[in-house]
C-alpha cells in the first residue's frame, strides 16, 4: 500500500483508518479537508481537483515518510481527490499512528501543510454566479478581480485566436530559475502558455534579487521553483504552474518532458546544459538553450523534433564550466540574463505560433555593450557524441562499414545531415524527382570527371535508379581519398 495516492472515487476514510492501527500505537490522528459551501463572499457549488501525478505521487510519499520519521510516528497515509467534488465531500485525508498523540498530531499537520504547499495540484471552483480558472491550491483564496486580457498579443494577425489557444493547450518546461529563468517565465506566464512546468533545486539567495525580479526580499531562503510558482499564479492564476525543486538530472528530464512543447534551459552551466540537450533530444522536442557571460550572450534552438545540430555538434564533451565561467565568478549586469531570458522566450513563442525567422541550426551571438548581434550557421557535426545523428538505428541494418551502400529512407537521411547528390541524368531526375528536396544534381559523367567539389566533414549520399551507379561513384570517390562518401542501397527504386 502506498502511503500517499489519488483516487477519483469518494475518499473512504473508515477503511483506510483500519489498516494504521498497531499494538505499538497508543494515538492515532486523522484529519479531513472537505469542500465548504463558500469562498470569500461568493457561494461554491462544486470543485474539480486535477494532479500531475506522475510527480505528486512521489513527492506525496517523501511527504508522508519524512514526516513519520521526523516525528517517530508509526504509520502515516494520505489520499488527495481528485474530479469533480460536491460541498461536503472529502477532499484530502491524513491519518497517522504514533506511540503517542503528540507525534500523531504533529506527523498529521505536517503532512497537510507539506501537501498543500509542495505538490502540483491546481483546484478550479464552480461559484454560484462563475467559475474561477484553475490555480494552485495553494492560491485559491482569492477569486480573481478581473480576466487576464490577451487582446493586445491575439490582435497580431499571426496570433489571432487560434494563436492562443494553441498557446493555452501548450505546455513548456523551464529548467533554472535564476536569471534567465525568471524573464522567460514571467514572458511565458503572460504570453498564456496553458501549462509551465518550473525546474530547480536552488533557494534564493539575496545575491539573486538584483537580477532575477519574481523574488522578492522575503523570499529569501525559499526554493526558487516554489517561489516563482507562487509569483506567478498571483500575476497570472489561469495558468498551471508545476514547481519542481529538485535537480535536473535524465530521469527528471524523462518523466517532465514526455508530451511537452519545447523546453528552455536557463541553467548556468554546461554539465546542465548538456543534461537539457540530452533529454530534449531523447523526448524528440525542441530546446531553447542560452548563455551570458558578462556582457554578451549566446542562443541556440536545438529542433530535436526536426533532426537538427545539438549543443553537442558545437561543444565538445570535454568543455568545462572554468572556460566561460558564470555569473557568481564573472558578475553581470541584470539587464544582460534580462534580454538574453526575453529573447528565449520570444524563441519559444515563435515555435509555438510557427512564425518566420525561427533559429535552426544557427548560433545568435549578441554583444550587449557594442549592441551587435550576429546569427552564426551552426550546423550538425557528423561526429556529434550526441543523439541528434538518428540514422544510428537506420545505420546498424546496413552493410559493414567497409561496405559503401546505405539502406535508410532518403527522408532520414536528410535529417541526419548526409548531403545528397543525385548521378542520374538530367532525364531521370525530371521524369522521377527524388522525394526530398535541397540535393544536388551531378550526372555520373561529371562525377567521374572530377565536378564533384567534397566537403571534408560531411557526410554524402550519391543516390541513382537502381543504386548501380552510385555504388561504382561511390567507390571511386572512395579510391580518391573520401571516406565519408555512401551509396543508397538499391537507388530510388527501392524507397517506396
Ligand atoms: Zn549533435
């Protein structure tokens, strides 16, 4: 049985009493939050409760065991509804055995305190006269004064409202909460983004303030994710907000960014950078990655979801922190995280809306004192450690490497990055174009004579009708010095 779970049905408090009860137990305390008839003046019909509960749950079951341990109890349980629940219902039940009441009384409080401050779920009452929107539970006391008004953004032609329901419906994770992170939420937040899942481990510390504005002096000493959570449902409580405060690591990045839209890495380092590259890779969705030092910056949008260059194309494994250094080392100005976070999410808010001018492939180097900005192509290393090279599957089916024929769909090929060159004769290539577009064209007789121009450090593809003819080019561009030189195993024909 686990000591902390959800359940859609009514909460059935006599039976899960039973099982806490021990020989050893002298006191045993139970506590039930049931739904009331009002709230702030206006009168609640009904409210629906809704979990992440991929991370609730567990975070639920530290709650409760730390909370045994801490106070000596014996036994503690907890279950949290979720649905649609009357006035009256049970909403939340604690109960705890301990050798005494005082450690029963004491577990029990901690466990509600820590289940309404700590875990991801948003509460939506249904008033008499409307409905609230859907808040943290920990901010449902106060029904909004006014709607939040998205006009001035859905008023743009390419937003419009489909813009921003597709805005609504997306949910985007942001890893570090510093000095990036704190203008790409606050942008997010107010761009509408339906669901903003908050990643870090840190506590704030005065040293922040100056440049990372959803913190206030009396948040000091509180976890950032918790409290830029709290920030925001109070500038914008319609939204869902997830406080994660712990460590990004691949197991995290797994369970956060399954069905995500994009993930923005705000983190201040490069082993973080590298774990956020990694997980958008493996989750196949894009990542927003940024850098400062002092007073310039980097972005780079790494499009998992198309195949694009990685971090790992640009930096290699071996790439330290010391080389760069951050913010606690190096100093900055807050303006320079301020613009770099904006221009991250404004990244975002073009990926989302499939506006024109998206990064791929590229580097933006900005100079904030000179106010240069440069876009630098940045494009797929071949011998990338990375993920980002997904023929590796495709790749293993084909012949030894010894072997110059390929067997892959042309399609995967483009995205791993192999130049294509189509040998057939001009003819050929009208009567039956290649299914991929940007390859170039060299009839077999030009080839052999010598007007392929070889980029050392690409890879490329000859592709002809039957694969014939590309396996003898490819053999001879072999013979002449070029390694990374393929034929497409049975050309054209066989790709249908
Ligand atoms: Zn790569």
């Amino acid at each position: 049985m686990s000591a902390f779970s959800f359940s859609a049905a009514p909460i059935d408090t006599a039976g899960l009493a039973g099982p806490l009860a021990s020989p050893a137990a002298g006191g045993f305390a139970a506590f039930e939050g049931r739904v009331r008839d009002q709230n702030e003046g206006r009168t609640v019909r009904s409210l629906e409760y809704e979990a992440f509960e991929a991370l609730a749950v567990a975070e639920g079951e530290r709650i409760v065991a730390d909370a045994v341990r801490r106070h000596g109890a014996t036994l503690g349980r907890c279950v949290h509804r979720t649905g649609r629940l009357a006035v009256g219902d049970v909403a939340v039940w604690v109960g705890v055995s301990a050798p005494h009441r005082a450690e029963a009384f004491a577990a029990c409080r901690e466990i509600i305190d820590a289940v309404k401050h700590r875990l991801p779920i948003w509460k939506k009452e249904h008033y008499a006269d409307a409905d609230s929107g859907w808040v943290n539970c920990e901010h449902a006391a106060h029904p909004a004064v006014a709607e939040f008004d998205y006009s001035r953004q859905s008023a743009l032609p390419e937003v419009g409202t489909t813009g921003q329901r597709r805005l609504a419906e997306a949910h985007v994770v942001v890893v570090g909460a510093g000095g990036l992170g704190c203008h790409v939420l606050a942008s997010l937040a107010g761009a509408g983004i339906g669901r903003l899942t908050i990643v870090d481990h840190d506590r704030v510390e005065a040293s922040n303030l100056h440049r990372q504005p959803l913190y206030a002096i009396a948040d000091v000493g509180r976890p950032k994710a918790e409290a830029a959570a709290r920030r925001l449902a109070d500038y914008n409580p319609g939204l869902r907000y997830v406080p994660v405060a712990r460590r990004f690591d691949a197991e995290l990045g797994a369970a956060l960014l399954a069905g995500a839209n994009a993930v923005v890495d705000c983190t201040d380092n490069f082993a973080a950078k590298f774990l956020v590259n990694d997980a958008a890779q493996r989750a196949g969705i894009p990542a927003v990655i940024a850098s400062v030092y002092q007073y310039e910056g980097q972005l780079q949008v790494v499009r998992a979801d198309r195949g694009g260059s990685c971090l790992r194309c640009q930096w290699p494994e071996a790439t330290r922190d010391g080389l760069v250094g951050n913010c606690v080392e190096a100093g900055v100005l807050g303006p320079v995280p301020a613009i770099l976070g904006q221009l991250q999410a404004l990244e975002v808010l073009k990926l989302l809306l499939d506006l024109p001018g998206q990064l791929q492939d590229e580097l933006l180097l900005v100079d904030l004192l000179e106010h240069g900005q440069r876009r630098l192509a940045a494009p797929r290393n071949p011998a990338c450690a990375g993920r980002c090279v997904r023929v590796d599957a495709a790749a293993a089916h084909a012949p030894p490497a010894t072997d110059v024929d390929l067997r892959l769909p042309l399609a995967a090929a483009v995205a791993a990055g192999y130049r294509i060159v189509d040998i057939r004769e001009p003819m050929e290539c009208a009567f039956e174009p290649l299914p991929v577009s940007g390859q170039q064209s060299m009839p077999l007789g030009r080839l052999l004579d010598g007007a392929l121009a070889v980029e050392a450090g690409h890879p490329y593809l000859l592709v002809c009708a039957h694969g014939v003819r590309s396996h003898a080019a490819a053999e001879f561009l072999r013979a002449r010095g070029h390694a990374n030189v393929w034929s497409l195993a049975g050309g054209l024909a066989a790709q249908s």
